[in-house]
C-alpha cells in the first residue's frame, strides 16, 4: 500500500526492509540466520526487490531462500547474480558499478565500494558495492554496504545528492563513527541510518560516537533498534 513517504525497518547489521512512498518493498542485504541482532519471526513474507551490496555471509545468507519466497528481483553485482542463480534463483537484475536500472518503479544506480566480496568457501563473487536508489517522489537514498571511507563519495555526494545515508560504522571491517561522519558530510546527506554496529564485539563503533563526530553539522543520526520502524 503506498503511504506517500518512507519507511525504514532495521533487521540487525546491515539487513533492512524499506517501504518506499509508492508501496514497493526494499529489503538490503538480507542476513537473518544466525544474526544475533536479528529480531525472531520477522523474516519477510513479500518483497518487490532486493539489493545485495556484496558476498559475505553476513549480508547473503538468507538471499537464496528470500528470492525464491518472494519472487523479487534480485539486483547485484554480476558475479553474484550468476552465483545466486545456480541456487535456482531465476528473478535477477544484474549490473555493474556506474549502470543505472528501472526495477519496480525505483531508479537504482550501482556505486563503488571499498572492501572485499567473498562467500564463506572464499568463492569469489565480484567487487563491493553501494547503491543509490531514487525513490518514487524523487527522495534519493544511498545505501554504502560495507565499505571504507573514499574520496568518491564527494562525487557521489555531488551528482545524485542524496538525503539520506545508510553509513556502515562499526569499525575494524568497515568505517568507524569518525570517517562515517566525514562521509556524510562529503555526501551533504540531511540523515544518517548507522549500521554494521553491535553486532559482535568486535564492532566497537557506536552511534552514540557518530552523533558526537557530526555534533554541529545538523546532520540527523536515525538510530534504530532491531525491529523497529522510522517513517
């Protein structure tokens, strides 16, 4: 059902379900089992598309198995998209860094990232990704994935401009409060949705210290707790 503006559900880490203002279904990076953010019995019964940013098991575990419950299109990277199929995943929108492509309504452009993408057994899957995504009433999201911070978040900040950012910041893996906060004022994002924290303990950035890096910028941290819905 279309509400006219967007939703965002955290599902622990990196996984989130987004229900854009036309009435689409977004899921990223869909990782439910054995998440220990993962909040029990919201696993996602329906879904228009799926974004995967890369293919460690954290961000694709449940891939094969949401694909085929749902039927959405699965957009990612090549090498993910023929890996997934041979899992008999047969709705795939594959595409590469700097593609744009219509999916159920949305405009979804693919981005660079800066990590690796491997499933457990090391097979290789592609490069890392993010993705901007242009939302039925021109509202612009950038979902990074798992990445460091690069300069070309500055052009990404200048050509798509996007309002909100879903910015990795649990560090040692991934960015940390600190260059998570320069990414979002590279990018001149209004909001910030912190993720890839409090997962294990070994993710030790927090957003209490993102909201302290970006304190005067007037750039808004939506800090979610697993389960729960921002509109």
């Amino acid at each position: 059902m279309a509400t006219g503006h967007l939703e965002i559900t955290w599902l622990g880490h990196s996984a989130f379900s987004l229900k854009t203002p036309g009435g689409r279904t977004v899921l990223l990076d869909p990782w439910y089992t054995g998440n220990p953010r993962f909040p029990a019995g919201r696993e996602p019964q329906a879904a228009d598309v799926i974004l995967v940013s890369h293919g460690h098991s954290d961000h694709t575990a449940d891939l094969a198995a949401v694909a085929k419950r749902t039927g959405a299109a699965v957009v990612a990277i090549y090498e993910i998209t023929s890996w997934i199929k041979e899992k008999g995943v047969t709705n795939l929108q594959p595409m590469n860094k700097g593609g744009t492509i219509e999916v159920a309504g949305l405009r979804v452009t693919m981005t660079d990232a800066r990590h690796s993408s491997s499933f457990d057994d090391l097979t290789y899957l592609g490069e890392p990704a993010g993705f901007v995504v242009r939302l039925e009433n021109g509202q612009t999201i950038y979902f990074a994935g798992d990445t460091a911070l690069f300069g070309d978040m500055k052009i990404i900040g200048e050509i798509y401009r996007p309002d909100i950012a879903f910015l990795p910041i649990g560090d040692r893996f991934t960015m940390g409060p600190d260059t998570a906060a320069m990414a979002a004022r590279w990018l001149g994002v209004k909001q910030v949705v912190p993720m890839h924290w409090g997962t294990f303990p070994l993710l030790t950035g927090t957003p209490e210290a993102l909201e302290t890096h970006l304190a005067g910028s007037g750039i808004q941290v939506l800090t979610l707790q697993p389960g729960e819905t921002a509109a």
